[in-house]
C-alpha cells in the first residue's frame, strides 16, 4: 500500500533530501487517522522521519515536512509519542528550528 511504498523511498534513497522531502511530506498527507498511525510504527516510519530530520538538518522544506509529519504522527497516539521521545525527536526539532529561525513558515509548522 501506500505507507509500504512510502517505506521503500525513504530506506532505498537516505541520502536524497529531495526525495527524503517528498516521501516524508506524503508520510504527513496520510497520517491523519489512528490505522495509518498505528501502521506506520509498526513499520518503523517514525525512525525513519527522525533519520531524515538528522540526516539533514540543513534542508528547510525537509526540516518543516518532518515536523508537521511528527505532529500528525503523534496527534492523539501515546504509543507513537513514546517512540518519538525514546528516538530524542524534540531535540531534532527544537535544533531544526532554531537553525533555521528565519524561516516564517517552518516555524508556523513546527510550532503546530
């Protein structure tokens, strides 16, 4: 399905931020239900968007894309919020926003 295609992308091409983007912002577009949620931590998505936001914490648009995809990820999940802490995802984003303070509109998506 979709979230396995969504697995595929970000495992086979780490590296690409511009892929890393596109994959993570898709993630974002469909985590809006607990299934999907649930879903996605079974299959290790959450590390995979915090890999992302570490790999490349330069990339604004990819920075921004992880932060609203964590949000809809952890919205009402206390499962995916414990991954996320044990993963130190608040630190990858507080460092992303204050890398990139100049950035308005990643600081309006990470601010949620």
């Amino acid at each position: 399905g979709d979230l396995e295609f969504i697995v595929d992308a970000l495992r086979s091409n780490p590296k690409s931020a511009v892929l890393q983007e596109h994959a993570v912002a898709a993630l974002r577009d469909i985590a809006v239900n607990s299934e999907t949620r649930i879903r996605a931590r079974e299959l290790g998505m959450l590390r995979l968007v915090v890999d992302a936001l570490r790999m490349h914490p330069t990339r604004a648009g990819l920075v921004r894309v992880c932060c609203e995809a964590l949000r809809n990820l952890s919205a009402g999940d206390g499962d995916n919020k414990r991954v996320l802490g044990e993963l130190d995802a608040c630190a990858l984003v507080s460092a992303g926003i204050t890398r990139h303070l100049g950035n308005d509109l990643l600081q309006v998506s990470a601010a949620g």
